[in-house]
C-alpha cells in the first residue's frame, strides 16, 4: 500500500555508502519516528553502494523518496538529496545516526519561534546516551549560539541552505560543515546548539579510511584557511595545519597521503574571499583549532 502524506514540512535526508545493517536500523527509526505525524518525509540517498543498500531501499519506495548514484562521489550525494527534499525544514543526518524522540517537534518550535535561526546543531551522543566532545560545538549542554554543526546530525532551512550554495561538491569529506556555517552567518542567519535536539551516532570507532582522514582534513582546511584569511594569517595556519597533519600521516605511515594533499591543494587553491577583520571572529574556533600554538598550549 503507498503511503500518502500532506505535503510535506519538513525532511529528514540521509545519505549511505555500503552501510547496509546501519541504513536498515536508520530507516527503521526514522520510519517509526514519523509515525502518527503528517507532514514529514523521508529522503534516502545512495553513494553508489554494492552491498545490496539500493535493493533493500527500493523496497520501500512507496514509503520514501530515493536517490541512487552509480559512484561514490562523497558529500556531494547529500546535495541530489537536499534538491529532491520538499520540505521547509531539512533534518540530516548520516547512515549510522538517527533522532531520538521529540527532536522533531523541538526543531519546528525553533525554527517557527525564531525567524532569524538558519540552523540547529544537535547534541551528538553514542548508543548508551554520553556526549561526543567536538571543537565544533559549544562545550556545555545550555541552548546558545554555536560556531557549526556536526553534519551526522542537525537541521537547516531549506531556503538558507540553497542560498549557501549546500555542501561544497569538492570537498568529499569533512569540513563541509564549516563552509556552511560560515555562509549561513555571512547571510545574517544565527546558527544554535540545541542540546534538547539529540542524534544518536552509532559509530564503529576509527575511520573507514584514515588516508581519506588525513587527505581531506589537510586539504579542505587549507581551501578555507586561504578562501577567508589575509595571507600572513593564512600562512601561519598553513605551517601549523601541515605540522599538525604531519603527526597524524606519520603515525598511520601515510606522509605520501600528506604530500598529495598539499600538491592538489596547490594546484587547486580556492577563490579568495578574505572576510573583513570584524568577521573573522566567525572562524575563531576553526583558527585555534589549525593553530599550532593553540594546540599546544591549550587542551582542547
């Protein structure tokens, strides 16, 4: 039997890559958090996975949109999901993450009270309910302002999110967040920490692919260190981010990982937008993090 909704308000978009058992208990959540409310959807969007995800998420698609591509092409997928979504609002969130019960009804109040409020951060917790600890988010669980998100869990209107361009499709991997924040920001909207709006991360430990780790971390934070910086700033955060990075590569035994890192970086560098001095303070927690001197005389 198809299932038939009001047009929907609001979208929850996820996206998988060859994570079949975590894609099946994310959908089965998320299917069992939408029932008895109208007005939600859900978008569900494959990387390119050859693990059987495209044939159990067909299944339900009387149930869900879905979107499925021949390739991993990273966070960019997320963007073929954000342009399907008919929602207002857009909750995301990764293939091994889900909400727990009453986020949704938080985020609508949030966004419906606060006109101004681009985006909400959720609170990051494993299975058994602890907090994940990350530089992107505020320390203490109050509602307050956030510098970014974390991309396995938060929501966006959708029309800010399109004006910001949505994910940066070159980026495949990480920081994708901050560029997006930043944009938000820069259009006059607030982003917030909502520890009352929680996802669940229910992570496997370490990185699938540490060299994807080291590579794109490295590279990504070199675009923004030299999208928004003036050049003696942006060559100071360079020289400590290679050092940092450096730890990281040699640890793992991938400095050809680095090395690669820094030559795309050079042969690709981004289109320079120095943000003006008053607005750099929206990249504060992105510079100490990439600052060598912070990293080593302050704990994180």
């Amino acid at each position: 039997m198809s299932f038939v909704m009001e047009p929907p308000v609001l979208s929850i978009v996820f996206l998988n890559y060859n994570r079949l058992s975590q894609t099946t208990v994310t959908l089965n959540k998320l299917l069992t958090c939408r029932e008895h409310k109208t007005g939600i959807e859900i978008v569900a969007v494959d990387n390119g996975s050859d693990d059987g995800t495209r044939e159990f998420l067909t299944r339900y698609k009387d149930e869900i949109k879905t979107v499925f591509l021949d390739k991993n092409i990273g966070i960019a997928a997320y963007n073929r999901g954000f342009r399907i979504a008919a929602g207002e609002i857009l909750i995301v969130l990764d293939d091994d993450s889900h909400i727990e019960a009453g986020t949704i009804d938080r985020v609508m109040d949030i966004f419906g009270s606060s006109p101004d409020v681009g985006v909400v951060a959720f609170k990051i917790t494993d299975r058994e309910g602890k907090r994940f600890n990350t530089w992107h988010l505020p320390s203490s669980d109050r509602f307050q302002e956030s510098f970014a998100f974390v991309g396995c869990g938060f929501a966006i209107r959708k029309t800010v999110f399109e004006n910001a361009g949505y994910y940066p499709e070159d980026f495949f991997l990480y920081h994708n967040e901050i560029y997006v924040a930043v944009k938000v920001k820069l259009d006059g909207f607030r982003v917030v920490y909502d520890p009352g709006c929680v996802a669940v991360h229910r992570t496997e430990g370490q990185p699938r692919n540490p060299e994807r780790r080291i590579y794109y971390t490295l590279r990504n934070s070199l675009l923004l260190i030299w999208m928004y910086y003036p050049v003696w700033s942006a060559l100071y955060l360079t020289l400590s981010r290679v050092i940092i990075s450096s730890a990281l590569a040699v640890f793992n035994g991938k400095m050809g990982i680095l090395f690669k890192g820094i030559a795309d970086f050079v042969s690709s560098p981004p289109a320079r937008n120095v943000l003006p001095r008053d607005k750099r303070c929206l990249l504060k927690p992105f510079f100490c993090h990439n600052s060598i001197i912070h990293r080593l005389l302050i704990s994180e």
